[in-house]
C-alpha cells in the first residue's frame, strides 16, 4: 500500500438526500451519532494501511472540509510522508466544475503524477461497509492486472440501480451493462446472483493517466469511470474483478449505498438495533471520526412518568435526556431532550434542543433545531407538511431556518418536489 494514492470522490451533491444535503455535501452527511458518512471510507483507509490519501471536494463542502481537517489530519504521520489531503476544485486543467467521476481525478491529474505512486485506487466517500483495500491490492498484484474493479453479488432484480459486470470464470472483466433493466449475466461465484460494480477501482498509474487524458479529449463522453473509462479499454488491457470481502464478519455481504431518505434512516436505524447487521463495536475493525470535546451523555429523573432513559438507542457524547425517553432512536452530540417528551425511531443531529411534551416518531431533526414545547412530529402526514419536509414514504425531516444559511428553501418550496 505504500505504493499505492488513494483518491476519494466526496464531490456529490447527494439531490436524494435533500434536505440533508441543503447545506453540507452528501459524504458529511452524520451517520450513526458520531460519524459522518465519509468516516466509514476514511477508516477502511486507515484499517486498510492506505496512508497516502487525496479526498476530492466540491459541493458544498465548508462543514465536510472542516470535519477532515480537525478529525483525520492527525491520523496520519506527516513526518513520514503520509497524508489525507483535501484537493478542492482548482480547475488547473478546465475552466469547468467536475463533470463526472473520470472527470473529476482529471482535473487533479498533476497532484496525483507528483506524488509518483505505482497504483491508484479510486473510491467513493458516500456508502457504508467494511473492506480491507490490501487484500484487492494484493489480488491486483498477484494477477499482474492493469485494472481491477471490486464487484458485489446481489440478487438479478436489483440490477436496474447498478452497473452489472460480466466475470469470467478466472476473475477477467470480459464485460459491462450500466444499469440494465434486466440481464442474462449471473456471477461464475453463486450462479444465482449477479455481479455489480461498487465503484472502487485500481488502476497501474501508468494505465490510468493516459486514458483519464484521451477521455477529457471525446467531446462526446460522459467523463465517468463507469461508463466510459472502462467500458473504453476493456479488451486493450488486462481487467480483473476482485469479489467483495466483507470485513464486517455477518452471514449477509453488507454494502449500502444510503443515497436515498429511506435507505439512510435504515441503516441508522439498524445500527441502532439490539443485533445490529453493521457492528459499530468489532474493535478489529475501528471506525474512527473527528473527535468531539464532551462530556459523557447523562440520563436524569426517575419519578413516575418523567424518568430519563434511552432503549435500543445510540446516544452521543454532551447529551443529556432529562425525565424523558428515547427509543429505537440516534441521537447525535450535544442534545437535550426535556422532560415528558417521547422520541421514538427518529435520528437527532447535533445541537438539538428538544421541549417538554414533544412527541416525535418516524423523523430526521436537523442540526441546531430547536423544539417548541408540546410539539408533535411524525403523527399527522398532513399537518407535517405544513412546516416540514415529509417523503414519499412517510418520513419526515426538520430542517435548519432556511432564511438563515445558504440556499434558501421555504417549507412551500420543499413539498412542490416529486422525485425525492
């Protein structure tokens, strides 16, 4: 791994997310209390001895470049070469913003060749798993491939949101179908699953380079990996596919992309389960984020009614729940939820104040939100959306003062949207 540059793509805007991603980009969206999304790379990173890491910005990214810099800057030892640098847009070799995932390491094209590395491995800040990056280095290596892409198997009918890869019985790439409807492809591991792309990727340097410059020259291409930079040398050069190892040690591969509403909530709400399928506690595989100065999370009052208590619940550090209950929840740092109020299923963001008497279900409270006394949240679909942004699905999410902070959305503004 020495001699391998990670390059993080943390450039996305995240539309699915929105609101979450009104104000900060999707990798710095919080995860599970303490974390943001783009904590769970970073830590395969660091698990994984890749020291040497660029994390390209874009969107947004005040809160996401902030987090990086106070939380992983001292991870690593920069007395000894190692770094996680942030690369924001500098537009060096185009006018223009990153147009697509090739595009956007295009453009940091001589911040990579001045590091001089012999591989390059591309990934992604915005999904969640475990994954050692050594062991498909290794694979790289010992196959003597040019390129190799690590594939997931999932079953034939979720193939419509992925980019299917055709393997051969020895590990060989021989093709590529992005997001089918249907296909005839299976996996030559488990003849009943397909095999798709998970977007990470390592390239010999000496690979990599030319083609990223021949793709920024074909006016009629998409700049992604994915769908042109693959696609374009297979055959030209030796492709193999690295079958996804999962660290997390369940039966089931666990991998998410938590690039919707509801796939978010989910997989806050199972870390927060009494089995969780995504063990936050395995301390072979530590999951590491910026470190917040609080004091530990406290629970107060026992009277009949008014006592404090969290079950099944995630509860951060500088909290405190005062003669109320939380259930099924995530509750981020510095909260204070007051007495008599129930909070059940729903992740709370840092900074939130939480009035006497609230009833909230089914929700997502914004960071620095306060809640007025006697509020309900996630009863009543309808009179949510007077105020708040409420999905398709039912789930309701607070946001933030819009008039207060960039982009500025009114709650009239937020419900005119179908496609969330």
């Amino acid at each position: 791994m020495k001699d391998t540059l990670g390059v993080l793509l943390a450039g996305g805007a995240g539309e699915r997310l929105f609101p979450l991603t009104r104000d900060r980009a999707k990798p710095a969206v919080p995860f599970a209390g303490q974390y943001r999304i783009i904590d769970i790379t970073l830590s395969n990173c660091i698990n994984s001895d890749l020291r040497h890491v660029y994390i390209l910005t874009q969107y947004k990214a005040l809160s996401l470049n902030r987090h990086i810099r106070e939380g992983w800057g001292t991870v690593v030892a920069n007395e000894l070469g190692e770094f996680i640098e942030i690369l924001p847009p500098m537009q060096r070799v185009s006018k223009s913003w990153y147009q697509g995932t090739a595009d956007a390491v295009y453009q940091n094209i001589y911040s990579i060749g001045s590091e001089e590395p012999k591989h390059v491995l591309i990934l992604s800040g915005d999904h969640i798993y475990k994954m050692n990056y050594a062991l498909m280095m290794q694979q790289h290596v010992d196959s003597g491939a040019d390129v190799t892409l690590a594939t997931l198997p999932i079953a034939p009918h979720e193939v419509p949101a992925f980019g299917v890869v055709e393997v051969g019985k020895n590990g060989d790439v021989l093709g590529f179908e992005e997001k089918p409807k249907e296909t005839k492809i299976r996996s030559p591991f488990n003849p009943d699953m397909v095999d798709v792309s998970m977007g990470i990727y390592i390239f010999n340097t000496d690979i990599l380079l030319p083609e990223l410059i021949k793709d920024a020259e074909d006016p009629n291409s998409k700049h992604d990996f994915g769908h042109d930079i693959l696609p374009n040398i297979l055959g030209r050069v030796k492709m193999h596919a690295y079958n996804f190892v999962d660290e997390n040690k369940q039966k089931a591969l666990y991998w998410r992309d938590v690039g919707t509403l509801e796939a978010y909530y989910e997989a806050n709400m199972d870390v927060a389960g009494v089995t969780p399928t995504f063990n936050l506690y395995d301390k072979s595989w530590p999951m590491r984020s910026r470190p917040y100065q609080y004091p530990p999370a406290k629970f107060v009052f026992g009277e009949p009614g008014r006592t404090g208590m969290a079950i099944n619940s995630i509860v951060s550090n500088g909290t405190i729940v005062s003669g109320s209950v939380v259930r099924n929840s995530v509750v981020s740092q510095d909260v204070r939820v007051n007495s008599y109020a129930d909070v059940d299923s729903s992740i709370i963001f840092a900074h939130v104040n939480i009035g006497r008497h609230c009833r909230i279900r089914h929700a997502i409270i914004d960071r620095d939100v306060h809640i007025p006394d006697g509020t309900v949240i996630g009863y009543d679909p309808n009179e949510d959306k007077k105020n708040y942004f409420v999905s398709q699905s039912g789930l309701t999410i607070v946001t933030r003062d819009y008039s207060v902070y960039e982009n500025p959305v009114s709650p009239e503004f937020l419900q005119q949207g179908n496609t969330w």
